[in-house]
C-alpha cells in the first residue's frame, strides 16, 4: 500500500479522516457562547499532520454559525495586522444590538 501522505502546506485534502470529534467539540463550544470551555482549543502537533486543515475547516464552522473570524499566520507584524483586522470587524459590525436586544438566534440547520 502506498503512503497517502503528501504534504500540501494548507491545501484541503480530498477527505478528512479522524477529525470529526475534534471539530464536533468545536462547534459545541461555539453553540455554548463566549467563554464556554470548548472554545479554547489548542492543536498542536508535528509538521504536516493537518493542523492548518483543521484550522482551516475550524473557521469554516465559525463563519457558517455567524462568528467573525481573523485568520493570520505568526510571522513578524503578527500582532499589528490581527489588530488592524480587529478594527476592520469593528467597523463591519458596528456596536451590536440595541441595549436590552439580543441579536436574532441562529435558524436551526434544516438538513
């Protein structure tokens, strides 16, 4: 059997395989709101094991549940650039609902 190992550096593979509890757990702690325990994820692990694959299909999950996401590689200028990405979501999204208004709950999935 050949090994089904390539590194692609980031590029979706054709079929994840062995990460649908880890992204399950995510997205509990997304449903859970701000400061559930799910939503403090730390992946680590050796260079092309699928991390970044993970991440990637992590933020995919965010985005479709309504989360403002900043994705940014660590490389020098990391802070600066999170923190204008920040500002630019500030501006998006402005101050948030009314006081005593709750924005709109999320419409179940009807699949």
């Amino acid at each position: 059997m050949q090994n089904p190992f390539k590194p692609t550096a980031g590029a979706t593979p054709p079929e994840m395989v062995g990460r649908a509890g880890l992204l399950d757990e995510f997205e509990y702690g997304l449903q859970q709101g701000s400061g559930a325990p799910g939503l403090l994820t730390i992946i680590t692990g050796s260079r092309g094991i699928g991390k970044t694959v993970l991440l990637s299909a992590a933020e995919d999950i965010a985005r479709a549940r309504g989360w403002a996401v900043i994705s940014r590689t660590a490389t020098p200028g990391f802070l600066a650039r999170v923190g204008d990405d920040m500002l630019q979501l500030l501006e998006e999204l402005g101050t948030g609902p009314p006081p005593g208004k709750s924005p709109p709950s999320p419409r179940p999935d009807s699949g």
